[in-house]
C-alpha cells in the first residue's frame, strides 16, 4: 500500500456519514489532495484536531484503490484567534478558498501556501482593524504569487514617470497616466469583447502595492496607510484578484456582508 508523509493545510472539507469527513489539503509536496479522514468527526479520535478547517498538520496518508486516506494526523498550527471572531473566521475562508481555487493536483506551489499560512497567522493574531490590509495585501500578492503581477513602475503607454494620481487598468495589469488613459480607452474601445475596468489610485497606495509585491513575505504588512487610500487599496486589490480569477467566492461575499 502507498503511503505518503505531508505538511498540508486544510483548506475544506465535506462530511460524509456520521464520523468520517472528506478533506481537501493543499500540501508543500504534492499541491492539492483530496483525502479521507474517518473517524475524525469523534472528539475521542486522535486526529481530529489536525482535521479540522484551517488546521496546519503532518499527515501521514495512505492510498487504497485510488483514494487517499489519512492514518496519522499532527498539528502544527491550528490558528486558534480565527475560531474566537467570526469577522477573523469569515476573512480565513476566503483566503482558504482562493488557495484552494488556484492550487492543481501534483504542482505545488510552496510560495502561495506559505503566504496564506502567513495570512492566516496575520488574521488570526492581529487586531480586527487590520483585517482590510490583510485582505488586500494578501489579495495582490496572490494574484502576483500566481501569474498576474501588475507592472507598476511607469505609465505603460508614454512610459512617464508617475508622480500623481494614475489610473491602474485592471485587466491588462499595467499604469496609465491622465494623459494617455483617454487613448488607451479608445484603442481598447476597438477591440470587440474587451473587458476594461480601471481604477484612479492615489500615489500612496500605489507606493503600497509596489511595497506588497516585490517585499519580502513576512514583511507583507509592514506599510501603512491613511483610511482613505486603506479605502482604495482595499477595493482595488480586491478587483484585480476577482477579475483575474474570472469569479468571485461566496466566502468572500458573505466576509462583506457582516461587515456592513
Ligand atoms: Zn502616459
């Protein structure tokens, strides 16, 4: 029988019978797993603790017909502030959801992991007030982690300098100055089908995102804000992680709506 050691963070799970529970781990060594925890929904049973959501855990995992199974479980870290707020709870399973969405069977991609776990300790040890730049950084540095890093350094049609308020163009992941947006609108505007969205964005925020893309991951939130570029770093985070994934998440739904 196969068996496998690995470090994996449960990112979802379904539960099946009385006792048992699917989950879905994304692990260091193989990406994503689907496996079989039975049992584990019995206080009594030993691996319970490291089977339950957001839990960060050694498994020990055997295959038996084609299905993973898990026969050994550790913690590592369980993030237990998550499991105190429901903002914090809510704000977690979005971040569990886009990792999951983004993580494929036999590709790990160890640096995405290691920001949501940084993410999830952020979340769950800082205070509420930190939630939104903790969505936001995590949210742009996902979509650079996977493929859709924006070029922030110059407009990307005159190739000026930027010294004030500038426009990001969403879906092309690139800077427009005022005086070229207008141009680039129209080209674009002659391209059937063309999805555009931009955003006006204040120097500091963009002095935020250059910070949060090219810093290194455990200095992820070591910028600050007033609350009105917060504001706008906010939504455009958001906008450029939904976009490029092409969908939202209920998750991420539902952590806006108890905000409100
Ligand atoms: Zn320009």
């Amino acid at each position: 029988m196969e068996r496998v050691t690995v470090r994996g963070l449960n990112v979802r799970e379904t539960e099946t019978g009385d006792y048992d529970k699917i989950i879905t781990l994304v692990t260091a060594e193989y990406g994503k797993m689907t496996v079989t925890a039975k049992g584990v929904k019995s206080l009594k049973n030993k691996n319970m603790p490291a089977c339950q959501p957001f839990a960060y855990s050694n498994y020990v995992l055997k295959k038996s017909k084609k299905f993973w199974y898990v026969e050994e479980a550790e913690t590592i870290e369980i993030f237990y502030g998550l499991r105190e707020d429901l903002d914090k709870f809510s704000l977690a399973a979005y971040i569990c959801d886009v990792l999951c969405d983004v993580s494929i069977e036999n590709a790990p991609d160890p640096e995405m992991l290691r920001l949501t776990l940084n993410s999830l300790y952020a979340t769950a040890n800082r205070g509420r007030e930190e939630l939104s730049k903790i969505k936001a950084a995590f949210e742009i540095r996902a979509a650079a982690t996977i493929g859709f890093l924006p070029v922030l350094s110059e407009c990307d049609m005159c190739g000026c300098d930027v010294k004030a308020d500038v426009y990001l163009d969403v879906m092309n992941g690139r800077l427009l100055c005022p005086d070229c947006k207008p141009r680039a609108e129209k080209e674009e505007a002659m391209i059937e089908g063309t999805a555009r969205l931009y955003f006006i964005i204040t120097l500091p925020v963009l002095m935020a995102m250059r910070y949060i893309i090219s810093c290194p991951q455990e200095k992820l939130l070591g910028f600050s804000l007033s609350e009105d570029d917060m504001y706008i770093l906010s939504k455009v985070c958001e906008a450029y992680l939904i976009n490029h994934l092409e969908h939202t998440f209920t998750t991420l739904e539902f952590y806006k709506s108890i905000l409100i």
